[in-house]
C-alpha cells in the first residue's frame, strides 16, 4: 500500500502499524512523535494502529536543546 510519510509517498505492507514504519524507516521510538492525517497518536497506541492506503503520516523527532 502506499501511504504519505512528511510528504514523500512510501510503499509499505498491508496491515501495517506505526512501530512497523519507524523500523521500517530506521527511526529510533523513543523520542518520536506521530500523526496519522493530523491526529496525534499516543505511543501507547502505536502497535494497534493499522495504517491504511493513503494515510498522511507526519513524523517528528524530540530535539533536545533550550
């Protein structure tokens, strides 16, 4: 399937979840953030939510600093 990841078009598999596209991605959990089409997703969820053709996903990374 093919879903929108900060604006680039990614095929991933079917029945994929957010933990699944960070490794996927070479993306460390800790210290991510993620919407899935502008809903933020607590990392509590991320292993039960199943991405879909089309989604817009938009990623960040927690940046230390001040």
């Amino acid at each position: 399937m093919k879903i929108h990841v900060n604006e680039q078009t990614l095929e991933l598999a079917e029945n994929s979840n957010i933990e699944q596209l960070l490794i996927y991605l070479d993306k460390p959990l800790m210290g991510s953030a993620i919407a899935v089409n502008q809903e933020i997703i607590s990392r509590s969820h991320w292993a039960d939510t199943i991405l879909n053709e089309g989604d817009n996903i938009s990623l960040f990374q927690a940046i230390a600093g001040g």
